[in-house]
C-alpha cells in the first residue's frame, strides 16, 4: 500500500541515519531570525496595547468589556491550540522530517506531498469546528462565564469571532510549514496583521456596534493573518527542488500508517495544548461572578505581564526548527545543545521582565490604560493583579521551552499532557479556595502555583526523553539566574517609588533591574548572561569547558577566580622549575566561561618524548 506523506511525518517513521546531513544554520543567521522575530513580535505587541487602550477607553472595564472577553476565549483559545502550541509542535517536526527526505533525493517532493496530503483536511475539519460553534453560541456562553450580565451581547460576539477557529488554524499551518523551511519573517508579522484588523474594525464601526465592532475585527484580523504568508509559502512550495506528482510514497513500500495510529500520535500534542489553554477558561469561569470588571482587570493584566514570557520565547520559537531538523537526522547532540543554552538565555530574558513589572507595575498600567473610562481604581486593581501574575512568568517560559524537547521528534509522549492537566487542576482547586476571600488577585495567585508546578514536573522528566536535557546543570543554572533577579526586584521597586511620573519611573526601572541583574549574574557565575554580554560588546569568547559537578560551578564566581590565582601561579612557577624527565603539558581548564552544558573537560595528553 502506498504511504502519505502525513503518515511519514506522523506515524514514527524510522529516522534518517545519523550520517544525514542536517540543517545547521550558523549562529549569526539563528541571531539575525530571532532579533528579526523578537522585533516584529514586540511591534505586534506594541500593537496589541494600542489595541487594548483603545478597547479600555472606548468601552472602560465594565459589562460590555466581560461579554465581549468572553467571546475573545474563543480567539485566545484557538491561538493557543492551532498557532502556538499544537500546530507548531505537530507540523514543525513533520516539515522538518519530509525536508530531511527532500535533501536525500527522495521523489516526489515528499514537501510539497505532505502538503497535498493534511491541507485540505485541515481546512475541511476546522470549517467543521467553525460552523458548530457558531451554531452553539448561545449554549457554549454560559458555560464559558454563568451568571454573566450580558449574555446575549456575548453570544453575538462568540458568533463573529468563532471564524477564526478556520483563520487561525491555516495561519497556525503557513507559519509551521514556513518556520521548518527557515523563514521567519512572515509567521512574526501575523500578529500585526490581526490587531491592524482589530483596530481598524474599532475605530470604524465602534460608533455604531459598540464591542461588536471589536469581535467583528477579531475575524478580519485572523482573515490578514492567513494572507501575509500565503505568498510566501507558495514560493517555498514552488522553489527549485520541489517537484510535483503522485503521493509521498511513489517510491517507498512501507505502507500507510493506520488512521487511529496517526491520531493516537496526534492526540498527546492536542491534549496538552487544550490542557494548557485551559487555565483562561477557569480564571474567566471563577471570576464570572465576581464583581462586575473582574474578567477586565485579568484580562489586562495577563496581556502585559505576559510580554516578557511572549519575549523570551521567540528564541526557543527560531531555534525549535533546528533541533527538530537535528533529531531528523539523528544529531541529538546537536538538538540538546542548542536547547539547553536557549532555555537558559530565555529564563535570563524573562526573569528581568518579570522584575520589572513587579517593581513599575503600577505605573505601567497608568501609562498604558489609566484615560477614558479606565479611572484610578481599574488602575489599582489591575497592577495588584499583574504583579502576582508575574510571579509565574518563569515557569510560563519553561513550560513553552521544555514541550519542544518532548515533541521535536514525533512519537506519543503523554506526560506533558498528564502534567499540564494536573496544573489545571491545581490552578481550579486553588481558584476556588482563594477567589472567594482575595477576588481577582487569588485566581491569578491560583494561576501562577498551578503553571509553577506544571513547569518543575516537565524539568524532572526531560532528561530521559529524544532531546536528553541536564535536569541537574539546567535546574542549578536557573538557581544562579532566579537570586540576581531578586536583587534587580528590589533595585527597581525602590526607583519605581522615587518617581511621580509613569513614564519615566518606568524608564528608570527598567533600567536599574537590567543593571542590577546583570551586574549581580556575573559576580555569582549565572550562566549564559557573560557570554550575552561578551557577544553584545563584540568580545570573542573563549573556548572553554564547563564545571563536571555542582561543587566545581563554585570557581566559576570571580570571588574564587580572585582567590585562588596567586595559587595557580605558584604551582605554574613550581612546575617550570621541575625537571624534565618528569614535567607533562597539562591541560588547565580555564573556569568562569559561559559554555554549553553538555560539553565535557579533554583529557590532558602526556607530551611524546
């Protein structure tokens, strides 16, 4: 029976043997993609709190606000599901395989086969999806928020926003496709092109519909999304290489992977993303009946306390393509390089947004929201709200990093799923205890112990799977990075509170936590913030090798570098003075680098007389 190219990438296929060339890219293309990535995301951000400004001022915190960010779940839910998380971790590693297939001469092109064979049912499935929600709004509203005020305003807006269940999903598809190819410029405009909908759709029919307007450009956004890529995926399908014809599997005997096999695969990847998106269906669930503005200040809150954790993971978004195409070729040395040294610098990244906006949190949400119908006391409400939140960033950013190590290679892994489902019911059972006494606050402390959890269970269990991170050298890397951040959070707090004026207390804080932070990770040795540095002044680092225990990190500080070298010297001293007979080149390990985890001391070679 022939095979598809779906069962190919999906149904555990045997790898390339590891003599297959991978593609490894250098690190100034991986440096150019992820600034290029990083700068467009954050312009889409940058957007997204223009978008948000203009909701709060438009239409304040108020019940209309709560309909229509309940019919946003819908939206957020499918980003989640169809462009982060599952379509990424499913397509990445299929693209990459068939790419891998592609470069050994295999015919037809199993590329453009792969596309041929799960496009079109991909787009026939969710415009299934897409038509029963909007049959089963006025059903799915109160089960998404019971007790909510405007229900009906709600439904109206669940229906317009429903669309994007089909809109995000081939976006969710040309971004993976392009992504695995290399490209990286149109999947990170895609959030530019959606809030120009939003905003555009706003301050047009926001006179005459109200937040209708906004659900109504929810749907002509994730419509732009779609169409910034599609060009560029074309010219990828149609690229020299790429020939059409028949199936994957003209040429391969191997026989098509049954249907509930592929869905068995499938199925770990959707349950952990569903499991993941889950915990906004509890926090809008427990704050439905709280006083009216509640979902309002969450859902501000989670928007800028999130920008950080959406930051930091733009590195490991550029570099998932190069382990799964590492791991297609068998190179899981390669693949566990790379993903150990880009968690660790993603924590780094993330750990100085998060100080920052516990210190400014206040003055932040003034800048951005405090004007129209958003008064001091949503202002209040909000920060109180954002700088609990912050307290999971890291552990939101170890949950994004460490998934793509469980699925870089295709095969059923439950265990992120099992993990993620027992967050979410910490996170319920916690809400429902403290949402009652705290409010607003209580579900997003609710929130933070539930992803923390969630990200310390995935931490332990990484080292036995297809991309074998160091639990132990990552777990006492994130240590010497977590303690500075401290430091930086009181830094910042103390200049946040000298200042009257929002803008320039926010200035200043961000200023003061990344000198502090970064000041404080050298002197204790934390990894990846000298070699950053090292990289940002131009200064060439030296190749060196890692400490091979915990007690050994210790002469990494510069304290002990300090301390011990007059030793070294006089050893140095005593050794040229030896006789010759018995004097060997030794090998110094020099210490204090910033070097990839994995990498173990040379031994010294004896001299040959």
């Amino acid at each position: 029976m022939a095979e598809s190219s779906g069962a190919v990438a999906l149904a555990g296929v045997p790898r390339p043997a590891p003599a297959a060339r991978s593609w490894v890219p250098s690190n100034r293309f991986l440096a150019r993609a992820a600034l290029l990535t990083a700068g467009l995301t954050a312009a889409g951000a940058l957007l997204g709190l223009i978008r948000d400004q203009l909701l709060a001022r438009a239409f304040g915190a108020g019940t209309g606000t709560d309909a229509f960010l309940v019919a946003w779940t819908v939206p957020e839910f499918a980003a989640t599901l169809l462009i982060e998380d599952a379509m990424a971790l499913i397509l990445v590693p299929a693209f990459s395989r068939a790419l891998a297939r592609r470069a050994e001469g295999a015919r037809p092109d199993p590329v453009r086969a792969l596309v041929g064979s799960t496009l079109p049912d991909t787009a026939l499935a969710m415009s299934a999806a897409a038509g029963a929600l909007v049959l089963a709004a006025p059903w799915l509203v109160p089960l998404l928020a019971p007790g909510l005020p405007r229900t009906d305003l709600a439904v109206d807006c669940t229906r317009l926003t429903a669309t994007c269940v089909l809109s995000f999903a081939l976006a969710g598809y040309c971004s993976a496709a392009l992504r695995a190819h290399g490209r990286f410029l149109a999947p990170a405009a895609i959030y530019l092109a959606y809030n120009i909908g939003i905003i555009t759709a706003v301050v047009l029919l926001g006179p005459g519909w109200g937040v209708r307007a906004a659900a109504a450009g929810v749907a002509a956004g994730g419509v732009l999304m779609v169409l910034v890529q599609v060009p560029s995926l074309v010219g990828r399908l149609r690229a020299k290489g790429s020939r059409p014809g028949g199936s994957a599997a003209a040429g391969d005997p191997r026989g098509e992977g049954p249907p509930l096999l592929v869905l068995a695969l499938l199925a770990p990847v959707l349950a952990f993303a569903v499991s993941r998106q889950s915990q906004v269906l509890v926090e809008r669930f427990l704050a439905a009946p709280l006083p009216a503005g509640a979902i309002s200040h969450l859902n501000y809150a989670q928007k800028v306390a999130q920008l950080p954790m959406v930051l930091s993971l733009m590195l490991c978004t550029v570099s998932f393509p190069v382990v799964a195409r590492a791991m297609a070729a068998g190179d899981t040395a390669g693949a566990r390089l790379r993903a150990e040294r880009d968690l660790l610098l993603a924590c780094a990244i993330v750990l100085v947004g998060a100080a920052t906006v516990i210190a400014a949190a206040p003055q932040i949400v003034q800048l951005l929201f405090q004007r129209g119908a958003f008064d001091a006391a949503d202002t209040r409400a909000t920060a109180g709200v954002m700088r609990i939140y912050a307290l999971g960033l890291l552990g939101q950013t170890l949950v994004g990093a460490l998934v793509r190590c469980y699925f870089s290679a295709s095969r059923p892994l439950w265990y992120p799923a099992a993990v993620m489902t027992g967050s979410v019911a910490v996170t319920a059972g916690a809400g429902l205890v403290w949402a009652g006494p705290w409010g607003a606050p209580g579900i997003a402390a609710a929130n933070a112990l539930g992803i923390t959890l969630a990200a310390g269970l995935l931490l332990l269990g990484v080292a036995g799977q297809r991309v074998p991170l160091g639990a132990r050298p990552v777990a006492g890397g994130l240590v010497r990075l977590v303690g500075p951040a401290a430091l930086a959070t009181a830094a910042g707090w103390t200049c946040a509170a000298r200042v009257g004026s929002p803008l320039p207390a926010v200035l200043l804080t961000l200023a003061a936590v990344t000198a502090v932070f970064l000041a404080s990770a050298c002197a204790c040795g934390a990894p990846v913030v000298p070699g950053l540095l090292r990289a940002a002044f131009g200064r060439p680092s030296p190749v060196r090798s890692p400490p091979t225990d915990h007690r050994s990190a210790l002469v990494r500080s510069p304290l002990i570098r300090l301390l011990v070298r007059p030793l070294i010297r006089s050893a140095s001293r005593r050794h040229a003075h030896a006789p010759s007979d018995i004097r060997e080149t030794p090998h110094v390990t020099p210490v204090g680098g910033d070097v990839p985890l994995d990498r173990r001391p040379r031994r010294p070679r004896r001299r040959q007389e």
